[in-house]
C-alpha cells in the first residue's frame, strides 16, 4: 500500500502551480545500461520469448519510486543481474506507458517495483523480492530459471503434503509476498499458511526458511491490528519468541532477512512481549544487536546506503516501542544527523541518491527531526529529477504542525509538477483528497481540482484500471462523504456530470467503463480483479 501511495508522506512558501504539462511516456532510458530491455512492448516481448524458448522478466515500475530506483542501484546495475539477464526476455513496464495499468491488471500487479519471472509460453513462475542482497537475488533466480515451477503450484503442494524439493521451498521463501496480491495466497490465509510453511520448510536449508517463519510472525501481527485480537495464544506465543530467538543471532538469517529486520521490529517485537517486561527487553536486545551487525558487514555483503540509513531507523523504531511519544536517546538523534549529512554529501549517482534520500527522510520523520527533514527536502528539489515525489513529503511535514493551507499548497505543486498519466492521476487524488480533508470548506477549489483530476482521464481508454482505479474508488468514497449537503453537494453533482461525459467514450461492455460508471453513485463500486 505505501507503493500505491506513492511511497510518500503527504516548506518554505510555495510559489504559485506550474503550467499543467503534457502527457510524458516513460522509457526504458532511465534503466542502468548493461541489459538489452526489449523494446517492442509487452505483447510483442511474450511472443518473442515463446518463439526463442526463453522465460521472460517483467519489471513493473516507475521513474519517480525511490524503491525502483533502490532496485536500479543495487540489482540491475550489477554483474550479476546482467549477465543472467541474456538467458531472458527482460521486458520493461513503466506504470505511464499507455495501457500499463490494464497490463496491472491483468497480472494481478499494483505496487511499484514488481518482479515477475514468467515461463516462456506466459504462466507464472515467481515474484521476485526487491529487498536481497544481490548474491541472494541472484541464487534465487537461478533457481527459479533452473525449476520453472510455477510458485502457485509448489504452494499447493506444500500445503496439501504434496512432493516438494529444497529448491522448491527457496521458491516460497523468497516470493516477493509483499506484491503478491492476493495472486497465489488470499489475504485471509496468510498467517495459518506461512505458520504451516515455517514448520514444514526442511532444516537443512534452516536461514532460507527464516523468511517463511518471519512471514507468520508479521502476518500474525499485522491481522492482530485489524482484528484488535491477540496476535498469539500463550503457548504458540512463547514458542515463537523461543524461535524468534534462536534465529535472531545467526549472520545467516540475519542476511536472508534484511527487509524484515530492517521493517518489522514494532510489529513483531510488540506482538511477542509486553511493555516494561523481560520477554521485551530480551526481544529489543536481541533485535538490536543483529541490526548492529548487519551495519557492520563489509565488502560483498555490505548494506546499501539507503539499507544502512534503515538500520538507524529500525533502532529508533525499538527506542520507540515503549515509549511512542517519549524522548529519543541523543547519541542515537546524533548519529542519524551525522548518517544523514554524510550521505547528502558522498552519494550523486541519481537511482541511489533518490532511494538514500527518501529513506533519510524516513529515518527523520521517525525520529522526529521535522525541522532537518525540511530542510534536506527543500534543498533537494532542486537536485532531483522527480521533486514532484519529495513535494508529498512536505506536506506531510506541514500537516503534521498543523499548516494546512501551506500542506494543500504543496501537495498542487506537487500534482502540477507530475509526469505521467497514471502518476499524474494519483498526484492529482493526493491533492484533491488533502483538500477534502485540510480545507473542506474551499468547495470552489476542490471543484476545479476535481475537474482538473478527473480530466487526466479523458480521451484514454485504458486509463480505467489498477492503481488508478483503485484510487477513483477510494475518491469516490471520500467525495460522496464530503459533499452530502450544499454546495458541496452541488459540486458532486457536477463531477458526476463530468465522469458521464468520459465514461461515454469508453467502449460498451468494458471493464474500465463499468469503473468509471461506478464513480460517485454510493453502493455501486467499480469491478476489483486482481
């Protein structure tokens, strides 16, 4: 969800919107060279690798996703990823090509990056995660080449008993589950399944398999959230802490699972312990220790910048646990001001400063340096090549201090500046939305937002699907809400005026008419695949 949201949080004064700009289709040109990108589409690329007998390797992104542009730096810039790139079709689909988010939808895919490696004749086979080290990124790709066992058919194996190889369990274990979707595993089978994964998975292969038992943990814990219900019995409780800890010290594990160490202590950590007890104190220790050796890995496995500046992040996240609104130790304030101001200074290479920066960020929000995330921000837009994607970051800094006007006025810089359909749709949802809920009474200006917003859909006939949809439905939701009585009824009325005039264009029967049909008419939401 932090992809579809573009990843960002919502200054000195804001100078009036820029001119509306035209429509930009992205390329592959952003791409670190050193990978043939086939050039011809992602039909055309289907048909070549089933004429030539290769898999092919589909990268789902876009230009201004600090996460895609952590993959540029640290997967496809490397040796490794190149060299096996010829034994593929590797194939490039940026979400503001036209028909992108119609192909979204068709492959089940919303957030940005998405990895996906299909047989030649077009299944599945794996969603590749993002958030490994090369070395294990590439083992598992060489794995997944060598097997061309669809991961949907060795889940249902899996869990049915069926026959299953070790490479078959790395196949699960490093499944990119972030983006899956719902694609292999609903939702609602998540926890009970990898709990099920974790104790099956062989223990020769024991770190490979710490992927599938932190899954069940931040599973477990996440739907404690939703449900307000304990995350654990007593017994099942004690035993994954006994596990958790076990596993937590061994370089290892600690490698297989950087994304989780690095993301998911408040989760886990509070959902294994109580405050103020030693089973938390224990977890806190451990955690911390083996987000210290992470840090101190050199050479080959070293960290990337932005993974680094997440081990602070991950300490103040544990410094926080008890104490959410309580003082952070000031050796610890220091050393994320010295992080950040070396990494400001030392990295330039664009992909890498865009994903070091936006977690530097990150790491000062947590931290509550609102006033240094400001001023790092602001400086770098005029550094950046997408400062429409940091403009979100300010007005969330605005915000959060209660400026609201100065948050909305961000947040239309930030639209106005935006490149891409899709991205300039979901920008224009962010401002639009942000006035709804900071300046509702400014019923004039969210009526010319809105015509503005949902004029960056007319005249596209695939523009009705994926992440773009999903956002109109949310809008609409929140439109309907805003806009019961009065005049802001009035302006409803003729936003739903001015979607019947787009929606006409589209072609009878298709599905992203029917979602634009649906648009502003409460209790007819738009159709959800994928």
């Amino acid at each position: 969800m932090a992809a579809l949201a573009g990843c960002g949080r919502k200054a000195p004064a804001p100078e009036a919107p820029a001119a509306k700009p035209h429509h930009v289709a992205a390329t592959a040109g952003h791409l670190p060279a050193g990978i043939d990108w086939y050039p011809g589409g992602v039909d055309a690329a289907f048909a070549a690798a089933k004429a030539s007998g290769k898999p092919l390797f589909l990268y789902w992104g876009a230009e201004w996703c600090p996460p895609c542009a952590q993959i540029k730096a640290t997967i496809f810039s490397r040796r490794e990823f190149q060299e096996r790139s010829r034994l593929f079709v590797p194939v490039y689909l940026d979400g503001d090509t036209p028909s992108a988010q119609k192909y979204g939808e068709k492959f089940g895919i919303v957030g940005y990056p998405t990895m996906i490696l299909f047989r030649p004749e077009g299944t599945e086979i794996t969603r590749l995660p993002g958030g490994v080290d090369i070395r294990l990124y590439a083992k598992i790709l060489d794995v997944a080449l060598a097997s061309a066992r669809p991961v949907a058919d060795i889940l249902a194996a899996a869990r049915q008993g069926g026959e299953t190889a070790q490479n078959d369990w790395k196949l699960l274990a490093y499944y990119d589950w972030a983006t899956d979707n719902g694609h292999v595993l609903p939702q609602a089978e998540r926890t009970a399944t990898f709990r099920q994964l974790a104790a099956r998975c062989p223990a020769e292969i024991e770190a490979d398999c710490s992927r599938l038992f932190f899954e069940y943990l931040s599973s477990a814990a996440r739907g404690a959230k939703d449900s307000k219900k304990p995350a654990f019995d007593g017994l099942e409780r004690a035993d994954a802490r006994r596990k958790l800890l076990t596993l937590i010290d061994q370089p290892s594990v600690q490698q297989a699972n950087v994304e989780h160490l690095l993301y998911a202590s408040p989760d886990v950590v509070g959902a294994l312990s109580d405050a103020g007890t030693p089973e938390r104190r224990q977890l806190t220790t451990a955690w911390s220790a083996a987000l210290d050796t992470l840090a101190a890995l050199k050479g080959e496995g070293a960290l990337s910048t932005k993974e680094q500046l997440n081990v602070l992040r991950g300490r103040v996240l544990l410094a926080k646990l008890d104490a959410p609104d309580g003082p952070l130790p000031p050796a610890l304030l220091d050393e994320a001001r010295r992080a950040v101001a070396r990494v400001d200074a030392t990295v330039t290479e664009p992909a890498a400063r865009t994903a070091a920066i936006n977690a530097a960020v990150g790491l000062y929000w947590e931290a509550g340096l609102d006033a240094e995330g400001n001023q790092l921000l602001t400086a770098e837009l005029g550094k950046s090549k997408t400062p429409y994607y940091f403009m979100l970051d300010l007005a969330d800094l605005a915000e959060k201090v209660g400026r609201k006007d100065e948050a909305v006025q961000w947040l239309g810089r930030a639209y106005h500046g935006a490149k891409g359909p899709a991205t300039r749709f979901q920008w224009g949802y962010n401002y639009l939305t942000g006035m709804i809920e900071m300046t509702p009474g400014n019923v004039k200006g969210i009526e010319q937002a809105g015509l503005d917003v949902l004029g960056e859909l007319d005249g596209s006939p695939d523009a009705f699907y994926q992440r773009t949809r999903i956002r109109l439905e949310q809008l609409s939701d929140q439109l309907l809400d805003w806009g019961r009585t009065g005049e802001a009824a009035k302006t409803v009325g003729t936003l739903r005026a001015r979607t019947q005039e787009i929606c006409v264009k589209l072609p009878e029967g298709d599905e992203g008419r029917a979602a634009c049909e649906a648009f502003l008419k409460r209790g007819q939401p738009a159709t959800r695949r994928g």
